[in-house]
C-alpha cells in the first residue's frame, strides 16, 4: 500500500478532529432509555380501564418521562467501563418492566395502585399465604407483561448502538442536560400549581399519584418523602374561619326509643346525661406552649372543634361486656333470612342502622381494621399503613386500654396468621392480648380460608367463664377470615363447604357470587355459636355484640370485566360511588327488646366514639375522626363540626366523597345531591369540604408526629 492512500484514509480524522463512532446517531442513543420509560407508563395507561388515557396528567407523564429517561442515559453514558453501562442499562430495564407489570397486577386484582415500600413489605406474606391466588393473577397479566418486556428485548439488541464505546461528546451531553432540567420543570410546574398539586405533595399517595403523574415520578416521591418527610399541608387553612352557629337536638334516632326496648316507658321521665364527652383538656393552652409548629396547629384544630355531647344511650351498657368483630369482606347482601339466620336475627333485632358505611380505605383488610379498633380515619402514613405506623406510637384512646384500665379483659383473636400485615404489632399496641395462627390459636383444621366458627369454639369458652365464675368483664376482639376471596369453590375451602345449600336457593347466580354467599354461612355458624354460648351462660342481657367488614367484597370485581357485586345486589354502580360502600353495623344484646332504627349517617371511624358513649367510659371526642352515632347537637340543614359526617376515601383520584346529614356528594361527578326536604346555604358545600380535608389531613398528622404522646390525658 503507498504512503498516499494511507493519508488519504487518515485525512478524515486529521482534518475533522472527531472520534469514530461505530453504527447508530447521539439522537437515537439519547432517546432510547426517555422512549422505553414513555412506553411503560403509557402501556400501563392503557390497560387501566378506570383512567381516561387523553388527559392533562399524559402531557405531565410525557415530560417527567423524557426526564427520567434522560437522566438515566447520562448517568450510564457516564461510566467509562460501557460493558457494565450495558449490564446496568439492562437490569435497569428489566426491574423496570417487573415493577410496571407488579403495579400492573395490583391495579387488575384490587383496582389500586400501591406504593413500593408497602409492596415489599407485604410481599413475604403474599406469596407464602396467598401463591396460588398470585399464580392466577399472573396468567390474567400474560399480555401485558409480554408487552412490558419489548424494551428489553430491543435493548439485548440495539445495545451497542445506546451506548458507543467512546460516549457522547461533551456537548452533547449539555444539551441533553439542558433538556433534562426544561422537562423535570415543565412536568413540576404542571404538577404544583392546580387542583392536583395535593396529590404531588401533601396528599401524596401512589394510588393516586400514579394516573396523574406517573409510576417513575410516584416512585421518585415516594423515596423523597421516606427521607425528608411529606410536606405539611395548608393547616390552618382547614379551621373553618367561619363562626359555627351552636346547634340543636334534632330528636336523633328516634324519640319513641327507650334504651331499655320497651316502647311503653317515657324517656322524658328518665334522667338524660347531659354535658360535652370531653376529658377536660385545654388544647389552646396546649398549642400556647408547643414550639413543634404541626403539633401546634393539631391542638389549634382540636380546640377548634364542638365535643359531642351525652345523649339518652349514654352509659347504657357501662359494666357490660363487649365483643367487638371486623367481619373479613363483609356486607349486607350476605345477610339472608334462611342461609344466615343468625346474621338476620342480629342486624334486625338490636340497633338497626339503616346509613352505614364502611369506604374503601384503599388499604384492604387492614385500613378498615384500623378505622373500627382506633376510631381514625386510616391513611398513608409516609407510604405505609396506617395501623403500621401506630404500632410503634402512643395509642392511649383505643377500646382495648379504656376497658382495659376498667378491670375488664381484652383477648383478641385472627384466625389466619397471626403477623400478617403486622398485625401482632399494633393489637398488641392498642392494648389487646392477641393470638392467631402461630401465636397461640390453634384449630383443628388447615384450611383457606380458616373457619370463624372453629376460632369461635376455640376461644369463646374462656372469657365467659372468667366473667361468669370470677366476675372478670370482658371486651374481647375477633378479625375473621371466613369471607375471604376468592369466592370460588375451587379456591375457597369455606364456600365449598356450604355449596349446596346456596346452588338449591340461588341457581341462576354466577358461581362467584353463590361463593360469597356460601363462605359467609361459616361467619352465620360462628355468630350462632357464640349467641348460643352467650344465653347458655346467662349474659346475653350483659354482653352487646358489634360487628362490620373491612371493606366491601371487591375481588367480586374483575377490572373491565364482569361486576359480580353488581349482580348480588341487583343494580348497578361504579368504584367510587358512595352506594357500593354502604354496609352493615351489626349492634345487638338480649337486653335490647324492641329494635332501634338509627338513619343517622355513620360510618366505621364513628364505632370507637360510640360504644365509649354506650358504656359510660370517659374520654374527649374530639380526638377521634368519627363521633358517637346518638349525639344530637346538630341540625341537619346547617353546617357544623360536630354534625355527622362521612368520609370515602380519595381513590379515583377526584377528591374525597362525603355524606352529611343535608345530602350526598360525589367526587366521581362533583355532585351535591340534597336530602327530600333539606335546603342549605350557598357555603354549606365548600365548608364541609374543608371539614372533610381537616378530618383526613389532622388524622394522618395525628398517627405521623405521634400526636398523643404531647396530650396529657387524665389517669
């Protein structure tokens, strides 16, 4: 070869300056990890069939994904070994995919999206406990998953073209900078400033922050607010400025009513109770000398609040015993006069509540668990749950400590394993000495679900004798599994039981819903049981028995598919209407003759409260999210913090549903829907909303800052 020809090959790199850069452009490369992100999200998107695909929030997830993707590119392009950015490039991808597809699963299983911290804890006890139903729920997301893996499968293959041995130029990588930092402002700016800015910051949790912003950025928030803490919300814009007129009895439940059950007593010629339920604490003082600024404002916003006040049930069983149960997927359709007798029996004869409401709390068994122990309305606490985060705190206010330092005994029970969802940690912490499987429950089957009328054999006899033979009163606490999905009679021990009986009266039912029906006939058996050994013992006059679910039967519904939920109930609605969460407050003691009915609003936040005022304990009312069911200082057409009040959960990403007295409204339509005969003024609707705000937001601050260890309760 001459001396020519090799500076003629040579030319190019003399004259120009520039490294050669085997295959593929700087475009294609930056693009690249921005474009496999954008997929994901908008993958995912679509696939949710309960989130509008064309809205504000795609433009947000655009740009916070071309951000991300971005950012993940320089990084890698950074590393001067490019073998390992390759590796690292591909496992980034790929634990990216399993994460959208894990989000995915949750999505189609429970209609929720759940943060990354609570899917790793709670990962151990799905798959242990729950492998069978995972293994059904991967085959449903086959689809999807195999969609979730294309960019990989274009990166195995295009590798060397993303990342070039020699990298990007300097310049280039400015550029891409540069872009980096435009798109992370344009998708915070549409992010801080407007309605869902809440969502993005104080409020922040990821089953709503998923459609509006997007897994990646759900994900970033969620490690930022695990180190450096949620950002406070607007406090002091949640004390309504607006003086509160001092309400009146409204003659609730009904006036006819006599505690005793017998119609033909006066209550006029009773003495009635009177007088606020509070334990005298001076919360302006208390905010006077606080120098920690969010205690402050929560003793500001308790000072805030009317204390209900005592009414002629209070003290109506004080030194009677309590059995208090949370009834796993629960709800008034598994009440039948002939397959459940005992649940018919129960739900008509004592108190009958006729407006009861159990919301989604998004948080499964255990959100609604922790609203019917803690009388708080549950939330994500710092991503977790809330019954989780009051494990570790001060909880002087629970049912299990003020019976507790009444001398009574508070067992409690779950007959399933006894550490799920951390649940040996924040029974114990209320104050409950609690058994489940492992734990000192033993039963004389393995079965799935577990039986609630053999955890009702197994336990029942103990407290009733110590109340019968030593006097010992007894408060005693059952988490029930007997109704748990998946309603089937292959997957589902306690439906196959019980098959029979509801295939002869309800033929032409879907099998899912046969199943619930079928499995709640073991809950009828164990509320039999115990009924029976109650009047064998002589006390079914001393012992008042409550009841509600966790939650609404939801794994009844098939995302985008079949409502089995509809088809019990025989009419139709959607996730987020406050109809579906309507349910049952099974109240009932031999001592109560004629039936009770109560249409006040109430909901499960409101149980503590009112069986505090029911047994005569002391305690302040205002450190609760509900109130007591039977307080009558209110109007029904006027506003007040005292009024009843019910509170859904936030989880189609619209606001917080609410029933009042006055009415209905729906975040869903942002609807305000009046009662026959009510009429309210023109500010009603935007205080009640800033109400409901104060409930959830001081809730959470309350489990969060560890709020009752500052309030010095009376001994």
């Amino acid at each position: 070869m001459s001396y020519s020809s090799k500076a003629r090959r040579a030319a190019p790199y003399r004259h120009t300056g520039r490294r050669s850069r085997p295959g593929g452009s700087p475009l294609m490369s930056a693009l690249f990890f921005p474009a496999a992100i954008l997929y994901h999200e908008l993958l995912l998107r679509a696939f949710d069939r309960s989130t509008p695909f064309f809205d504000l929030a795609l433009l947000r997830i655009l740009l916070f994904s071309l951000a991300a993707g971005l950012l993940l590119f320089l990084i890698l392009d950074l590393l001067p070994w490019k073998p390992a950015a390759r590796i690292a490039g591909g496992v980034m991808l790929g634990l990216g995919a399993v994460l959208f597809c894990v989000e995915r699963g949750c999505r189609a299983t429970f209609n929720l999206y759940y943060g990354l911290g609570f899917m790793g804890g709670m990962a151990g006890d799905v798959t242990g406990d729950f492998g069978s139903t995972v293994a059904s729920v991967v085959l449903g997301l086959i689809p999807f998953i195999l969609l979730s893996f294309v960019p990989l499968a274009a990166y195995v293959l295009l590798r060397n073209m993303v990342f070039q041995e020699e990298g990007q130029e300097n310049l280039t990588r400015i550029i891409l900078a540069v872009g980096l930092v435009i798109f992370q402002l344009g998708g915070w700016a549409l992010s801080v400033f407007g309605a869902q800015a809440k969502y993005y910051t104080y409020e922040y949790t990821a089953n709503v922050s998923i459609p509006h912003f997007g897994v990646v950025t759900s994900l970033r928030l969620e490690l930022e607010y695990a180190v450096a803490g949620i950002p406070a919300p607007p406090l002091g814009e949640f004390i309504d400025p607006v003086e509160t007129p001092a309400p009146t009895g409204t003659g609730n439940p009904d006036p006819s009513a006599d505690p005793s059950g017998d119609p033909s007593s006066d209550p006029v010629q009773k003495p009635v109770p009177t007088g606020p339920n509070t334990l005298g604490i001076d919360f302006n003082a208390l905010a006077e000398s606080e120098s920690n600024q969010t205690i402050q404002n929560i003793h500001q916003y308790l000072a805030s609040l009317t204390p209900s006040e005592k009414n002629q049930y209070t003290g109506m069983f004080k030194g009677k015993n309590l059995i208090l149960l949370t009834a796993e997927g629960f709800s008034p359709y598994a009440i039948d006069q002939e397959l459940t007798p005992t649940l018919y029996k129960l739900t008509h004869e004592g108190f009958v509540f006729n407006n009861f409401y159990q919301p989604d709390w998004t948080q499964s068994t255990c959100g609604g668990e922790f609203a019917v122990t803690t009388g708080i309305i549950p939330n994500w606490v710092n991503g977790g749950l809330a019954a989780n985060a009051s494990a570790g705190i001060a909880m002087p206010n629970t049912l299990a400590k003020l019976f507790a330092a009444q001398g009574y005994a508070v067992p409690a029970w779950h007959n399933h394993t006894y550490t799920y969802y951390g649940r040996d940690k924040y029974l114990g912490n209320y104050g409950y000495d609690y058994k489940g499987i492992g734990n000192g429950l033993e039963l004389p089957h393995t079965l799935w679900p577990n039986s609630d009328l053999e955890m009702m054999e197994a336990t029942v006899d103990g407290y009733i004798n110590g109340y019968v033979q030593e006097g010992k009163p007894f408060h005693a606490y059952y988490m029930t599994v007997s109704g748990h999905g998946y309603y089937s009679w292959g997957g589902n021990a306690m439906s196959r039981k019980h098959r029979e009986a509801v295939e002869a009266k309800y033929p032409s039912l879907s099998e899912t819903s046969q199943a619930y029906l079928a499995c709640n006939m073991e809950l009828d058996l164990a509320l039999e049981y115990l009924v029976d050994k109650l009047e064998a013992a002589g006390i079914a006059d001393d012992t008042l028995i409550v009841m509600t679910g966790d939650h609404y039967p939801y794994l009844m519904v098939e995302e985008g598919g079949a409502d089995y939920y509809n088809e019990l109930r025989g009419f139709e609605d959607k996730e987020g209407d406050t109809s579906r969460y309507k349910n049952t407050l099974l109240m009932w003691s031999g001592a109560i003759e004629t039936p009770i009915q109560v249409d006040t609003p109430c909901y499960t936040p409101d149980i503590v409260p009112t069986l505090c005022n029911l047994f005569g304990l002391d305690y302040d009312s205002r450190l609760y999210s509900g109130r007591d069911i039977f307080a009558e200082n209110y109007q029904a057409d006027q506003y007040s913090n005292c009024m009843p009040l019910v509170v859904f959960a936030n989880n189609v990403g619209r606001g917080n549903s609410w029933i009042t007295a006055a009415g209905t409204y729906e975040a869903s339509t942002n609807t305000f829907t009046p009662n026959p005969g009510v009429t309210v003024d023109d500010e009603y609707v935007s205080r009640v909303h800033r109400l409901v705000s104060a409930k959830v937001n001081y809730s959470k601050l309350m489990i969060q800052e560890d709020y009752f260890a500052h309030v010095p309760l009376p001994e």
